[in-house]
C-alpha cells in the first residue's frame, strides 16, 4: 500500500469514474484500475463496485475512512516540515570554552533567539582540547573553539581571530611595565591554563620556540578561573585578549604587553562532517558564519 494508491481511491470516491479520476491524477484508466485492484488483492476484498455508476462497498467506505485519515496525517506532516522550514525550530547542544560562553556566546544567543524563539540550546563548557572530540563523538552538536589541527571527520569555519596577553594584578610589580621582552617571561610566576586546553598549548609552542623554561604555580582549567588568580595577585598569566574585556574596563587587571605573544589564534564553529543538521542547526550555523568578525569582539 502506498499514498498514491490512498489518492485513488479517494479520488473515485468523489468522482464515482475511473476514468474522470485518472483525468484528475493525470493517471490512464488502466493504471487507475491497477492501483485499486492492488489494493483489493494486498487487503483480500472488494473495495469498488464496478457497475455504473461506480461507488464503494461496504468495505470500500471502511476502508476510505482510515484512507483519509492517514492522508490527513500526511498532509499535516508535510505542512509541519514546510514549517520547520520556514520557522526552524529544535534544539542545539553547544560545546565551547568558559571564556567564550561567557565573553562570546551572549551576544551571540540573544541574537539568535530573538529571531527564532522556537529554537533551544543547552551549553556545556570544557577544556578547548575537548571541543572537538565531543563534536566528533556527537556528545554536542556544534563547537566553539581554537582551531588547531584539521580534522577529516569534522567541518569548520572561522569566525575571528584572538591574541593572547600577559596580564597581571595593578598591584603586581609587572604593573609598572607597559612592554616586556619574552625572555623576561622566565623569571614571572605564571599561573597557566592547564596542559589539556589548545590556549596552553599555544603558550608552550612560543616558549619552545624561545627556549624559555616558565615558572608555573598554578594550573587551572579555565580563563575565567585563571583570571580569578590574578586579580588577587597570586600571579602573572597568559589570556585570550578577548576573555579580559570586562577586567580591563573594571581596572583589576592589566595588560603587559610582549611582542611574541601577539600572533593571532583563529577561533571557529565545528560540526560533524556527514551529519543530518536538523533545520536548527542549518539556522545557527548560518547565522554564525554570516555575522561581522566585530560582532563577536564587541561587547557593546
């Protein structure tokens, strides 16, 4: 049985003529009477009585009436994917970092969910090295976060690009510094984003490529707790640019600048590569990779 077996019958229904419903169907008379007779031979009975004028048996009304009902059900469900077309709606599991969900990601959601009301997102931070696995394993369903290695499993686009900075407490003896060469980094106590964040690992490549051996104190698992440390002047650290806006504004933290640390680090959306992207998914990723670069630095 087919829906186009359930449109034939219908149509006779109303037309009482096979051949005036395959004018209707844009079907011949003979494939009108082949789609019926399926019908009667997959359900063992007689659905049309044939004699002129044509009309339905007893079992032909039974039957017509489940017939419209499941081509009620279909047509509904055509009109509800057209809608989701029209107005996405469904629900994104989000992976970024601390420093971005809180930095990044408002300005971003209240955007979004003021054009699509009917879209939910639930967000779960991590370390940045975890982004990716949790994309590829399907624990989220987008990422936020550095781009480092490629990956021939998951999709990714750039969205802008972040710096990192030294920075300290304004009481911390640094303070008084605007500049400091790199080589000066070997005698700070730094408190440092722990070895399993791509932030860290940036970090050490600059420091390997100086043969600079750091003096670390403390790790910690994000920027925000990272942040936290220094401002009660425990020690000196290495940030993204962008996580320390509101500090730098606040004046509880400042920036000492190094020259080696201002290569720039993109940060981008990732996805599975193949996945089926529901019609929420498609809306949000468009819209990420459509905003202005500024979009995501401003916090105005």
């Amino acid at each position: 049985m087919n829906i186009s077996q359930l449109e034939t019958l219908l149509t006779i229904s109303k037309t009482m003529s096979f051949r005036k419903a395959g004018e209707l169907l844009n079907l011949t008379q003979p494939a009108v009477s082949a789609q019926i007779k399926s019908l009667e031979e997959e359900f063992n009975t007689i659905l049309i009585d044939r004699n002129q004028p044509v009309t339905l048996t007893d079992h032909g009304k039974v039957f017509l009436e489940h017939a419209e009902q499941i081509l009620a059900i279909v047509e509904e469900l055509k009109q509800k994917m057209s809608d989701l077309n029209d107005n996405p709606q469904g629900h994104i599991v989000l992976g970024t970092t601390a420093s971005i969900a809180v930095q990044v990601l408002p300005r971003v959601l209240s955007y979004f969910q003021n054009q699509y009301p009917l879209i939910k997102t639930t967000i779960h931070t991590m370390p940045s090295a975890q982004v990716m696995s949790a994309v590829d394993n399907g624990t989220v369903d987008i990422g936020i976060t550095y781009l480092s290695e490629k990956s021939p499993t998951i999709s990714s686009s750039t969205l802008y690009y972040d710096t990192f900075e030294l920075i300290a407490a304004p009481e911390n003896p640094l303070s008084q510094f605007d500049y400091i060469t790199i080589e000066q980094l070997q005698n700070i106590p730094l408190i440092m984003l722990s070895p399993d964040t791509l932030g860290r690992r940036f970090v050490e490549q600059i420091f390997r490529e100086h043969r600079i051996q750091p003096n670390i104190v403390m790790e910690l698992s994000s920027s925000e707790e990272v942040k936290r440390m220094v401002e009660i002047n425990l020690g000196a650290a290495i940030v993204s640019k962008l996580s320390i806006e509101h500090e730098l504004k606040l004046g509880t933290l400042k920036i000492i600048r190094v020259e080696d640390l201002q290569a720039t680090h993109p940060v981008g959306v990732v996805y599975k590569s193949g996945r089926y992207l529901n019609s929420a998914m498609q809306q949000f990723l468009s819209d990420l990779k459509g905003m202005p670069e500024y979009q995501f630095m401003s916090t105005e």
